[in-house]
C-alpha cells in the first residue's frame, strides 16, 4: 500500500466530489501515524486554559447582566406582526 494518494488534476479526476465550487489545482493525502499524542504536561494545560477560559466567560457574563436594566425586551414578533399588517392595509390588501 502506498505512504500517500496523489491526485494530479482534481477537477478532471471523475472521483472527487465537490461540496462547493470546484478548485484547481492537486491533492496530497498523507497517512499520519501516532503512538499517543496526549502528555501528562498537555492534559495539564488544557485543564488550566479550560479553567482559565471558564473564569472569562463567567466574567463577560456578570458585566453583561451588571450593564442591562431589568425591562422587559419588546415582543419583536408582535412588531413584525403590526408593520405586516400596517403594510397589507397601505397596498389594499386585508
């Protein structure tokens, strides 16, 4: 089995599918191969960078309810509702 598949030209290659636009040019897949990728020192990290991103977000949060007032938002669909009808009425339609 080869290490790697090569397509020279990917638009002319009756295989390829396209979820978008076709692009020019070629593909190069590679097969990659680890024994174990996850360190001690790595979980480590991310459990810091996760405690320390939680902290963040926990932080924006606070700012965002300390700022707002305690009204009510207006019912947007009720607004969409009255415009429609308002609009209906202008054109002669009911």
């Amino acid at each position: 089995m080869p290490k790697y598949k090569i397509v020279e030209e990917v638009v002319r290659e009756s295989n390829m599918h396209y979820y978008m636009v076709p692009r020019l040019g070629s593909y190069l897949a590679v097969k990659l191969e680890f024994n174990s990728c996850l360190f001690e020192e790595a979980f480590d990290d991310a459990v810091a960078n996760y405690a320390e991103v939680a902290g963040a977000k926990q932080e924006l949060q606070v700012k965002k309810t300390n700022g707002k007032s305690n009204k009510m938002k207006p019912n947007l669909k009720r607004k969409k509702m009255v415009k429609n009808s308002r609009l209906k009425r202008r054109n002669g339609k009911r």
